[in-house]
C-alpha cells in the first residue's frame, strides 16, 4: 500500500490508510441476557501520516451499540440471516421460498458479489429484505493490517450505495472473528456487529435434513440463524426450517427488527 496517499474517512469516500491506530476508551460487557455490547463513547482513529506523525480524529460511535448476539427473548422473534451471497443460482431460489412463506431476511453481502449481481442485489432490497455489510472480499479481519481491514468495511459500504442507494448500518466479520479494532471501525460507519445463535451448518453438512435438523436444535426466542446463499442445501433446507419455527412458534424476521435497530 502506498504511504504517501491518505483520504480521510468519510462514509462516502474510499479509505486507504498504510496505518490505521484505534484508541477505543471503551466497548462495554455483554447484558445479563448476552443481548449486546454498548458503545457509548466516542471512537478515536488517529492516522500514521507518511511523515509519521499522528493527527488525531473524533468520529462520533454513540449512535449504536458496537456488537449484537442474543435478542430479547420475551419476542418470540427469531432473526434469519442468510451471508455471502448474492449468488446467481442458489438466491432467487431462497428468495422463492421466502416470497411463499411471506417472511423477511437479512442477507449479509459481500461487496465484490453485489457488485457482479447489482440486479440481484436490488431485488433482494425491492422485495423488503434488510441488505447488510459482510465485507468486500471476505477476509479475517483481525489478520490485516488496520488500513486494510477498515477498507473492507469501507470499501463494501460504497458499494451498497452506488448500487443500492443504501448504507448498511448492519455487519457481519467473515467467519465472526472480530476484535476491539473491528467493532470499533464498522462502528466508526454507523454499522452494528452481528453474531449469531444458531449455526445451520449448511457449509459442512452433507443433507438437507441435517442442516434443517441443526437449525432447529438452536432455535430460541431472541436468537440468530446463520444460513448461506451461496449453497444448495440451504434452498433444500429451508422449508423444513421455516416450518420447524412455525411449529416452535417463532416468528423469522430481519435482524433489525429483532433489535429494534433502524437506518
């Protein structure tokens, strides 16, 4: 990366930063209930000039708690959440499903694939689904340089609003591995953290019964499905999921909703 370039962080303008240093006073503790980890202070990044002196700026992170993972459990809500997409072939299928079972998501898309599927990506938001920032290439994040894990963050968000007219104000880590400087970044963009309760196991399992079955096992009041719609046991699966709720009496809704978290 070059040194001698920097642009400061904005939310519509591309960030690259051959040194990004986060000062966070403080992220808070999970609740009682594990329902999320507050930030209500103010997040300092101070940037590492090609001079190598550091100009310090305040960017406001009060506006949303830092990480979510268990909702409130008296809603008898439940949030499906599907990542990696959009993909071509295995989407429109879940979309179909969902259309049928009038029910709402959240997909976490990545921003190289929005960007190969805008038409896809517009339907997902067009039929009322929440759209949310899983990164631009889907790396570990807490293996990169700080300039280069904020670019991902980055660079996706810029993404979702040249194709979408949206910024996401939902994330997800790939593979939800995450420290202070990934919270505190995806914060600095108004974004919130999503974890989640119950992993499908749609990547690894080898039917869909089982991946139905391992969904189901985790389903809870408050809680959080993890799926994939890059995969076609997903699809396969997801009928058997949607009614093994109904049968739970949980209601599948966006994570927003769940959380009561907006634009």
């Amino acid at each position: 990366m070059d040194t001698s370039r920097m642009i400061l962080t904005t939310r519509t303008h591309a960030l690259r930063l051959s040194s990004l240093v986060f000062a966070v006073a403080a992220l808070g503790a999970p609740t009682a209930t594990g329902a999320w980890v507050d930030s209500n202070t103010t997040t300092h990044l101070g940037y590492l000039r090609a001079t190598r002196e550091i100009r310090a700026t305040q960017i406001d992170a009060k506006i949303r708690p830092s990480l979510v993972t268990q909702g409130p459990v008296k809603s008898k809500k439940i949030a499906l959440t599907f990542d990696d997409g959009p993909h071509p072939e295995f989407t429109p299928k879940i979309l179909n499903i969902l259309r049928k079972y009038k029910v709402k998501a959240t997909f976490f898309m990545i921003g190289s694939k929005l960007q190969t599927q805008p038409a896809l990506a517009r339907q997902i938001l067009a039929e009322g689904h929440e759209v949310a920032n899983h990164t631009m290439h889907h790396l570990r994040l807490p293996d990169l340089s700080s300039g280069d894990m904020v670019a991902q963050w980055e660079d996706a968000s810029t993404i979702f609003e040249e194709v979408l007219g949206v910024s996401p104000y939902l994330c997800r880590p790939p593979g939800g591995k995450y420290n202070d400087e990934v919270l505190a970044a995806a914060n600095s963009f108004g974004m919130t953290t999503v974890l989640w309760t119950a992993n499908s196991g749609d990547f690894g399992l080898e039917t869909s019964s089982e991946v139905a079955s391992a969904a189901l096992a985790k389903a809870k009041a408050g809680g959080i499905i993890l799926l994939h719609d890059t995969v076609d046991l997903t699809a396969e699966a997801l009928p058997s999921i949607l009614e093994g709720l109904k049968k739970k009496r949980l209601k599948p809704v966006p994570v927003g909703d769940l959380f009561g978290i907006q634009p």
